[in-house]
C-alpha cells in the first residue's frame, strides 16, 4: 500500500514538473511547448498569463486562509510556507522567467533579461526559491502573519481574522510577484519590438 502511494506521489511529481514551456518569453517559432502553456509573444498573451496567475493566486490564498483556521499553532506558518515555495516558481514558469527557462534563452535575450531583472529589483524571478528565500518574504508581512496568529485564539471571531489576514497577506504577495513578472515581460517584449 505505501509503495503505491509513494509511486503515485512520483507519478504526479513527474507530470507536474513536465507543465512548463522551456522558452515562451523567447518567440522563437517552433519551440517546444508544454500542457496548460502558452508562448508570450505579445501583450495580449501576456494579459493572459497573468489574469491566469491571478487566479492560481487566489486559490492559494483560500488554501492558507483554510489553514489560518486550524487552531493548532504553526499550522497556518507551515501551510503559508508550503504554498509560497510552490506558488512563486509556478508564476515564474508561467511567465517564462524560471531559471530552467532563461538558461534555455540566447545570450542576447538573457542579458537584456538580467539587466530588466535588475532593474525591476526582484530577488524571485529567475531563482531557484528556497525555503529562506520563503521566509524572508513571509517576514516582509511579518505583522499580518503574528496578528493572524494571535487573532486564531480568540473565541468565534478569531479564527475569521486569522483566516482573513493569512488570505490578503498571500493574496497580496502572489500579486506582487505576479505584478513583477508581468512588467519584466512587458520590457522584454517592448525591447524586443524596438530591435
């Protein structure tokens, strides 16, 4: 019985990781593309990719709201956690701007990549996310996250404030992410254009 589950656990992990287009912010014609993407070639496929994220964002966001209810303490932190590290490379490889998928890219896209990267100031595009990278940016919305906590031990309203406070916190750090992603792409193919 556990053999099962661990190979159905593999099974699952092995098409998870085979849902992402190894190029799209390329436009290159004929690269390979993978289930459930879509090459970026202008800003109406970009609009796309992102109402996409969004709405990848406000699922996880009900996930960690669900999690904020548990009254056990460091459920909601872990389930925040776990969803975060899942939740920013899923947009990068949305957006294209995994690491995987930028090594994938010329060197000229690259470097003009690198420097909108830069730009931008964004530590989670194009890296691979860490749990301490997670942290950190848990950290960012540190006061949210403790008040969450808090509010989850006070009788009948608690567990709605704590459950309220995990969802806009997540919401608003997938957003932002998203928003990154977005104006990254945006210049790419902007100077793209202008090339």
């Amino acid at each position: 019985m556990l053999r099962r589950a661990i190979r159905a656990d593999l099974a699952i992990e092995l098409v998870y990781t085979a849902d992402f287009v190894l190029s799209p912010v390329a436009g290159a014609v004929g690269q390979p593309r993978r289930r459930g993407m879509e090459m970026i070639e202008n800003k109406k496929d970009l609009d796309r990719v992102r109402q996409k994220c969004r709405r990848m964002v406000t699922k996880r966001s009900l996930a960690s709201a669900a999690a904020a209810a548990v009254p056990l303490p460091g459920v909601d932190l872990a389930a925040d956690l776990g969803l975060m590290m899942e939740l920013i490379p899923a947009i990068n490889r949305r957006f294209g701007l995994s690491p995987d998928q930028i090594d994938e890219l010329d060197a000229q896209t690259k470097s003009k990549l690198a420097v909108i990267i830069t730009s931008v100031g964004s530590d989670l595009v194009g890296t691979y996310v860490t749990k301490e990278v997670v942290i950190q940016l848990l950290k960012r919305a540190g006061i949210s996250l403790g008040t969450a906590a808090a509010a989850k031990y006070v009788p009948l309203v608690g567990t709605a404030v704590a459950s309220s406070l995990s969802f806009g916190v997540m919401k608003w750090l997938g957003n932002s992410h998203i928003d990154d992603c977005y104006d990254i792409v945006e210049r790419l193919i902007s100077k793209n254009e202008e090339a």
